[in-house]
C-alpha cells in the first residue's frame, strides 16, 4: 500500500509550523494557512512553547480535499521567512 492510500480525502488534517516565538506569530500562522485551505469549524488551533521559550509550535486543524491541496498549503508555510520548520 503506498503512502497516498494511507489518508482518506475530503477531512479535517492537522497542519504543523514552528518559529521563533513573537507577538502575533499564531496570527500570522492562521494568516498563511487560511489562504488556501477553510478551517475546521468549531475552529482547532493549539499553541505550545518549547521549554526554553524560544520557539513557538502552531497546530491548526483544516479541512482537506486532496493531497494536492495539503501540498499548496505546507508550500505557503515553506515560503514565509517566520517558519522555522513544518511538520
């Protein structure tokens, strides 16, 4: 079985970025995520710090249609200076 068999299209996915942590970082997470893909309703958002402080973990759940449309959505992540890393 490969990996594309393993995720039923449409449902509710969690998409994962990390950066520095700042004012308004989980704003402008929800911001990047939101141009391409709906939020689940009621909306999903999780924020957690790293022990030191120094970055911040934002876990937003979307409504995915296609592994196409989960790869537009990390390449909008991918692409902004703030994102550390995306899970």
């Amino acid at each position: 079985m490969m990996q594309e068999d393993l995720i039923e299209f449409p449902c509710d996915y969690p998409v994962k970025a990390m950066g520095y942590t700042s004012d308004g970082f989980e704003d402008h997470v929800l911001k990047l995520v939101s141009k391409h893909a709906e939020l689940t309703e009621p909306k999903k958002v999780t924020s957690r710090a790293s022990s030191g402080g120094k970055y911040t973990s934002i876990t937003v759940s979307v409504k995915a249609r296609s592994r196409e449309h989960l790869e537009l959505v990390y390449a909008q992540l991918k692409e902004d200076d703030k994102i550390v890393y995306i899970l």
